[in-house]
C-alpha cells in the first residue's frame, strides 16, 4: 500500500515538475519569437503566433503531466475535446477574438506601430495577441482592444497615408465680419506655412450657418507625424489672434428683456 502510494507520490511530482517545465519553454518560445519580430517588418504576425505557440506548448506539457499520472491518453484526447466543446460554447466571445487575430494576421488593416483609431479609441498598435490588440497612447497609457471589437468596428488607420488633415472649427456671432474670419484662418494657416502642404486642400469656409452663430472652418493638410504639434499650435495662434481681433466667439445664452408696464 506504502509503495502505491509512493510511486504515486513521485508521479505527481514529476507531473507537476513536467507542467512546470513546459511553463517555462512556453515563455522562452514566446520570447524568442517576439524577439525574432524585430528584425522583420511584419512584427505583428510573430507575436499572434508567439502567443499561439505558448498556448500550444503549455496545452501539450498537460496532456503529457496527465499521461504520466497513468491516465489513458484516448481519455485524456477524448475528454480534452469534450471540454474544448463545452469551453468554446461558454467562451463565444472569446472564440470570436481569436478568429478576429487570425483576420488581422491575414488581412493585415494594421501593423505593429501604425497609429489607429478604433471607435472612439486611438492609439499607435504596440502588440497584436491572440485575443486582444494593444493600443499605446500618447499619455504612455495602455488600451486594450478585443480582436472581435478591431475587425467588426470601424477602422481608421491614419499611418496609410503621408499627410493627415486638421479641421479647426470655431463658432462666431452671426453679424461677425466674414472677411475678419477668413483673415483669421488665414494667419492661422501661415503660423504652420513649413508644414502646411499648399497642393492639398487649404482653405477657410463657413462650415454651418444658425440661427444666431456660424461656424468658421480652417482646413489643411500636413505630415502625419506632425499632425499633432501643427493642431496645438495652430489652436494657440487661433485663440491669441482671435482675441486681438476682438471676434469673440458665439454666445449660447439667451437675454429676455421686460417691456416697461403700460
């Protein structure tokens, strides 16, 4: 009875060292295949299929921890597959972010370091994994997007293109001098005239007419990696200039004024 129970013993802790084991090598693999993506364009595919390895490895050192501990390995198949079933219908969802991973491996509409925007979410792509897209934003913060969500939602992918536009809109008074304004958008347009692209649509327009305001709208297109710093300054020289021309912006409250008693 003593020895069973020892060679049991010792079955498990060689199950237990196996899994163990495979934990590692699955962490190993997975990082030499990150590693490898940076000496490739496509870094996006190589960490998907890291993360595919790592499951697969780990998935495998079980059944084998299990074989050891002297189950029967058609059991062992047999009862895997009956959990995969019952996990891959409790985990729809899940199974949905796995063939959204695949979808973005093959049809690629991103790669590891294009700046994305997905919903009401942007962000530059720092991983692709096999259930999520990691999203870095520029305040060095993390957005975790679902497979599922980045292929079913709509996508815009600002890193396709060289030049990206900035569309400024400020509403003013409805009696405010046109002129004024398209002056205004004017010098706002010269603050940036080295990054604006002067073939590309540049222009000041009425964008919308009220009742009692419209709004002014100053476009224009610059390079994508400026886009950011043309936008701020842009706002700051709009605001300074706007202020010395005294077009003060359009006022939401309403005056109701008494007619003096009869």
């Amino acid at each position: 009875m003593f020895e069973k129970l020892d060679d049991f013993l010792i079955r498990v802790v060689i199950a237990v060292l196996i899994i163990l084991l495979g934990m590692v090598i699955a962490k190993l693999i997975k990082k030499f295949i990150i590693k490898l993506s940076k000496n490739v364009t496509d870094h996006g595919s190589l960490t998907f299929i890291g993360s595919c390895a790592s499951i697969s490895i780990k998935i495998i050192f079980i059944a084998i921890a299990l074989a050891v501990l002297g189950l029967d390995m058609s059991v062992i198949v047999g009862s895997l597959s009956a959990v995969s079933l019952g996990i891959s219908l409790a985990l729809r969802d899940t199974m949905n972010d796995v063939a959204g991973g695949i979808q973005i491996l093959f049809t690629k509409p991103f790669v590891i370091g294009d700046y994305v925007q997905i919903e009401s979410q942007e962000g530059v792509v720092s991983r692709i994994e096999i259930l999520f897209t990691v999203l870095q934003t520029f305040d060095h913060q993390e957005i975790i997007v679902p497979n599922s969500t980045a292929v079913s939602e709509i996508l815009i992918n600002y890193s396709k293109e060289k030049y990206r536009r900035i569309h400024i809109s400020f509403p003013v008074a409805l009696e405010t001098d046109v002129d004024a304004c398209i002056q205004l958008g004017d010098q706002v347009l010269e603050s940036e005239a080295e990054w604006v692209q002067n073939d590309m649509q540049k222009e000041v327009v009425i964008d919308k007419i009220g009742d009692h305001s419209m709004t002014i709208g100053i476009y224009a297109f610059v390079p994508f990696e400026k886009y950011w710093e043309c936008l701020c300054r842009m706002n700051t020289v709009l605001q300074r200039k706007r202020k010395e021309a005294g077009i003060l912006p359009a006022s939401t409250s309403i005056v109701i004024q008494s007619s003096p008693e009869q």
